[in-house]
C-alpha cells in the first residue's frame, strides 16, 4: 500500500488546525486564569496569569451558591430527562421504521418540524401551560418540559440508526419465539448503543448547562441548578468576577470530563446514523 506524501500544503494545513485550535482554547484561558485572581488583578488586567493564586475564590463561591446543592439538582434532572428520552425515543424511531405507515410518516414529520421552532417563541405560552398543570417550581415540570423539547432531535437521530440495522436479525429473534417487545430490548436497543451514547452526551451538554428553562419554572432557591446558582453572583450594580469565574469552573468540569471521557462515540454513532439499511 502507497503511502502519502508529506506535502508542504499538508504542513500548512496543520498548522492551521493548531492556531484554530489554539483560538477555541482562548476562552478557556481567561476562565481559568482568573478564576484564582484577586477581584482587584481581575480588572486591573484580566489577560495575565495570576500574580499570586487565590484559591480562596473557589471555597467562597462553593459555600455562597451552595454547590452541592446546585451540583444535585442539575445531576438529577439531566440524569432523569436522559433516561426518559432515550427510552422513549428510541422506541418511536424504531416504531416509525418498522411499522410505516401514513399516519406514522405524519407524526415523524410533525417530530422534524418541531426541531426547528426557536424556544423564544413559545416561553409565554409555555409558562401559561405550566401553570394549568401545576409544573411550575417543580424538577419533574422542569423534566417533562426537557421531554418534550428534546425528543424531536433524539427521534430524528434513532430514525435514521435504526434504518442502518439489517431486519433478518429481528426476523430470527421472532422465529425462535421472541415477542416484540423482547425483539427490541434483547436484539435492537443494544445495537443502538453508539447512538444512545451520542444522543446521552448531546442531551447532557444542553440540558446540564440551560439557563433559561429552569430560570422560567423554578423559583425556589433550593430548586436552583448550577447555571442558576452561578447567575446570583451577578447583580444589577456589581459583578463578583473572582467568585463567578470560579463557579462556572467548577460548574462546566464534570461536563467537560463526561463529555471527554464519551466524546469517540459521537463520530461512530452519527457516522453509522447516517448510513441506511
């Protein structure tokens, strides 16, 4: 087998990847930085590395924003709303591919339709229906709204991996006597594992860093999650910049690990997502 040739063009172009890189990576730097700053260095110049490390900024806004609390209301919602929109997703992609139908076309379509409705123009009447069901100040209003938000994607993204799975294997399953639900559950869901994972981590990086849902339905601090709690140390007339920049460190680390730690399974579930049967 021929190998490439390392061009001049080819060290160009990495090159340009790593500057690329470098600038996404920008940001991260100032978060960092100055989050072990004095609020005084903070203003005086908030480009430099730190004079001297004030460690302190993360106790200070562990106990004010009462992270563990926050760190718990997010980790069950997002846990939750995940679990409810695989389960359910999966099972109306695999429904929709396998059962076509008129009516069944209508509703995918209806499902595709919703993915492109901005947020923005439903708050008010959404707040309208939390408030006839009682969803309002509630982790479970907050979870059935992140159910209906998310499962357009989620259906979009299990439609077309399921189309990629051949239907001989479920044919084999019923013929030595497994019923439907047994066919989905014992031969199919395992094999969407590359897109449930996917779909895990796409849900988990929207819903764990939302500030404008949870800030419409709950109201109560004790309710508060991380992006909330991080918001109070923003006033009308003072911003605590040592304190914030810390919190929104220790808010985005667990969701940097967990997406680092699953991040090969987004290319392998969207790449074989989009290959059909």
């Amino acid at each position: 087998m021929a190998h490439r040739r390392y061009t001049s063009g080819m060290l160009i172009l990495e090159l340009c990847a790593v500057l690329l890189g470098l600038l996404f990576l920008i940001p991260f730097y100032f978060l960092i930085a100055n989050s072990v700053k004095s609020f005084a260095e903070i203003l005086l110049d908030s480009a430099a590395w730190p004079t001297k490390f004030v460690w302190s900024n993360y106790t200070r806004a562990w106990e004010i924003m009462k992270f563990p609390r926050a760190f718990g209301n997010s980790l069950f919602i997002t846990v939750i709303s995940n679990l409810g929109l695989t389960l359910i997703s999966s099972l109306s992609a695999y429904r929709f591919v396998r059962h076509p139908s008129r009516f069944n076309n209508i509703i995918f379509t209806l499902f595709v339709a919703a993915m492109v409705i901005p947020f923005q123009s439903i708050m008010i009447p959404l707040m309208k229906v939390a408030s006839w069901f009682h969803l309002l100040d509630s982790r479970m209003g907050l979870f059935v709204c992140y159910l209906g938000f998310g499962v357009s994607i989620s259906v979009f993204l299990f439609h077309g991996f399921v189309k990629s799975i051949p239907v001989e294997i479920e044919e084999s399953a019923v013929v030595d006597g497994c019923s439907p639900l047994g066919v989905f559950w014992k031969i199919v869901f395992p094999l969407l594992k590359p897109m449930t994972v996917t779909i895990i981590i796409l849900n988990s990086l929207w819903i764990w860093n939302d500030f404008l849902l949870p800030s419409l339905l709950l109201g109560r601090a004790e309710l508060r999650t991380i992006p909330l709690s991080t918001f109070s140390f923003f006033g009308q007339y003072t911003k605590q910049w040592d304190l914030a920049l810390a919190a929104l460190v220790m808010g985005i680390t667990p969701i940097v690990v967990f997406f680092l730690t699953l991040q090969r399974h987004i290319i392998e579930g969207i790449t074989a997502g989009s290959v059909k049967g």
